[in-house]
C-alpha cells in the first residue's frame, strides 16, 4: 500500500500534526512521499525500539495504528509503518 505525502497530509493527519510528528526527523520535501509497510511484530519489539531502528516518530506509529501511549503490542500484530521515499 502506498500513500502519497500529500495525501497523508490531507487524509490522516493535519498539516500541525504533521509538522509537529516530524520535528526533530528527516523531513520529506515535495518530492518524496511515504510508503506504508506492514510490519510483523517480533518478540520484545517495543512501539520506542520501533521509532528509533525505523527513525519514525513514536507518536506517528501510535497514530497510523490507532495505539494509545503505553499500548502493549504482541508478537505477531501486523503494525503499519511509514517509509520516506524520494
């Protein structure tokens, strides 16, 4: 599945919630865009160890995946990922 940075933008998040999810990370400029990926979760994943080996906001992979803070994940739940992509 792949969604475009401006669709993501329109579609999920607001333009501030967008901003705000992606200060401090590498930003996407007009044209690169976002692929979603499914991942597996594995054994021991945590949402933290999966924003930092991805280099995706915490607050994004809890919002793509309708998690709230401190929501376990269990290995084997299929949790959607964003990717940039230029």
């Amino acid at each position: 599945m792949s969604i475009s940075y401006h669709e993501l933008k329109d579609r999920i998040l607001s333009e501030t919630e967008l901003a705000a999810l992606l200060k401090g990370f590498a930003s996407p400029t007009a044209a690169s865009g976002w692929t979603i990926v499914k991942y597996v979760v594995r054994d021991g994943d945590t949402i933290d160890d999966l924003s930092a080996r991805f280099k995706i906001p915490r607050s994004l992979i809890l919002k793509l995946n309708a998690l709230s803070p401190g929501s376990p994940i269990k290995q084997g739940e299929v949790l959607l990922l964003p990717e940039f992509y230029t």
